[in-house]
C-alpha cells in the first residue's frame, strides 16, 4: 500500500518536460512574431532615420531623428532592412512631388542619404550664379533674414571656404548665422535654403534633362550639399533612381544637441532641442 502511495505521489518527470519544451516553444514563438511584427512595421510603415551632417540645414539638424514613411511612394528592395526580399523594381511604386524631403540609398555606396526633390522625370534643371531654373524658369527666391542655428556639441558653426564663420549672441546663446533665402518651387512648396558663397563650388550647374525613371535633389544647405549636381565618382548622388527612395522624411520626433551620453539615462532629457520636435520641412525655418 504504501509503495503504491509513494508511485502515485512522486512527480510526472514526463510531464515536467513536456511543460518546459512547451514554455520554451511559446517563448520562440512570442519572439518570432514581435519579430515578424517589427519587421513589417519597419518595412511597410515607418523607420527612424538619423540626421549625420549639415547639407540639409536649416530644415534639418546634426542630431534631428526624422520618422520615414514608406507607403508613398511604394516599396522596393531598399525599403526593407538589409534589402531582403531583394525585389526587382517597384511594387505601387508612384513618384514624389517636387519639394518632398525623401531618404533614399546611395547609387553606388551602402548609405542611406535624406535630400530634397527639385527635379522629376523629363524636367531641365539648372543652376546659374547660384540660382536654380527649372523648366526654362527662374525658380522664385526671396532674401530673408540671416538664419541662427544654436551652436552645440554636434553642431560647430560650419562654413564652406573661403566663406567666415559668423557668430552672434541672443539672449546669452551662441549661434552660427547664415545668409538664407525663401525658395519657391512653381506649384509646390517654399522652404529655406542656405547660401554662404557667391561663387560656390556648384552654383553653375549646366541645364540637364532629368532622365526616366530617375529623380534631382538638392540639399537646402546649398554650398555645402553634395547632391545631385555632383556625378557619384565626385562624392555626390547623381541622378537617383526612383528605385532607391526608401520613403518620405514625415516629422522630427526627436533633437538632441550631442551632450548626451548613454551612460548618464538623464542627459538624454536635458540634452533635447524641444523647439525641434514635430519641425515641418517647408516654409520659413527661425
């Protein structure tokens, strides 16, 4: 009797194993579709995207986290991470309209880069003494204000030589000041563009026809942009194909003035540009 009692009280080891391959399983489980869910999201919806350098200031900073979405102008490899499914083409593919701030991947390097669109398909761009025409016209250009962009960790008062750096003080902040411009595309949007030279380096651009399938963007940091006015073996972009857009800059829901350091949880706070956060991308940029 009692060794019946013992069997009938001793544990399942069976059982126990089975509860354990079956924990483990639902964990892969969870795990696979959190996994599957990011990567839809990521791929068909929306992905963060890193601001690194100044060409796209002043709508633009060093330290600006811009939320991409992807649906706009419909999906190719390079909407995906890591370019996987490797897709040919475009699948709902549609093109931008002039004035978009889209990221797109570099024609010839693994990089992903965030610019303006000037140009689409079959339009003749040029740029003469640092002025922009587009189809045979002078694209609209008011002088404005010198814009002040705060001086920060990540944000040095950069010029492009032989231009001087120009600094000035308000309310006991230091900031970089930069002759601006209200640029206006025809039937699009305004937006600020930077011009810091007279004579720069791209500001005569021969008038070229925008190829098929392929896209003009500019920075709006005029002088200090390598962009499509330079070929890809110069550093520049080229004429990009509409297959690279990767997808269109929404809003900044993120600024941080490159005090923060990962190991002080705190300064992420105190080291954002709150005035930043939600920022549009045309019209006059303060």
């Amino acid at each position: 009797m009692a060794s019946l009692l013992t069997r009938r009280i001793q544990p399942n080891r069976g059982s126990a194993k089975r509860e354990k391959k079956e924990t483990a399983g639902s964990l892969l489980r969870f795990v696979l579709v959190v996994a599957i869910l990011a990567w839809g999201f990521r791929s068909l919806v929306g992905a963060p995207f890193n601001i690194p350098s100044g060409s796209m200031l002043p709508t633009l900073y060093i330290g600006d986290y811009v939320a991409v979405s992807k649906w706009p102008y419909g999906y190719s490899r390079y909407s995906f991470p890591l370019a996987f499914p490797a897709i040919n083409g475009r699948i709902l593919g549609s093109i931008p309209k002039r004035g978009d701030v889209v990221v797109f991947r570099h024609p010839v390097e693994n990089v992903d880069l965030i610019k303006r669109v000037i140009g689409l398909p079959g339009d003749t761009v040029e740029v003469r003494g640092g002025k922009l025409i587009l189809n045979g016209r002078f694209v609209a250009r008011q002088p404005l204000p010198a814009v002040a962009v705060p001086l920060s960790e990540n944000s040095p008062c950069r010029t492009v030589p032989p231009a001087t750096p120009v600094e000035g003080s308000i309310r006991g902040a230091t900031f970089c000041l930069y002759r601006a411009y209200l640029e206006t595309l025809p039937g699009g949007p305004s937006y600020t563009v930077l011009d810091q030279l007279d004579h720069g380096p791209a500001d005569d651009f021969s008038k070229t026809t925008v190829p098929s399938g392929h896209i003009f963007l500019l920075g709006d940091n005029r002088d200090d942009s390598l962009d499509s006015r330079f070929p890809a073996y110069e550093g520049g972009v080229g004429m990009v194909p509409v297959e690279n857009l990767i997808g269109r800059a929404a809003f900044t829901f993120w600024s941080t003035d490159g005090s923060a350091s990962w190991f002080k949880p705190w300064t992420w706070f105190t080291a954002l540009r709150p005035a930043r956060l939600d920022n549009g991308y045309t019209g006059k940029q303060s």
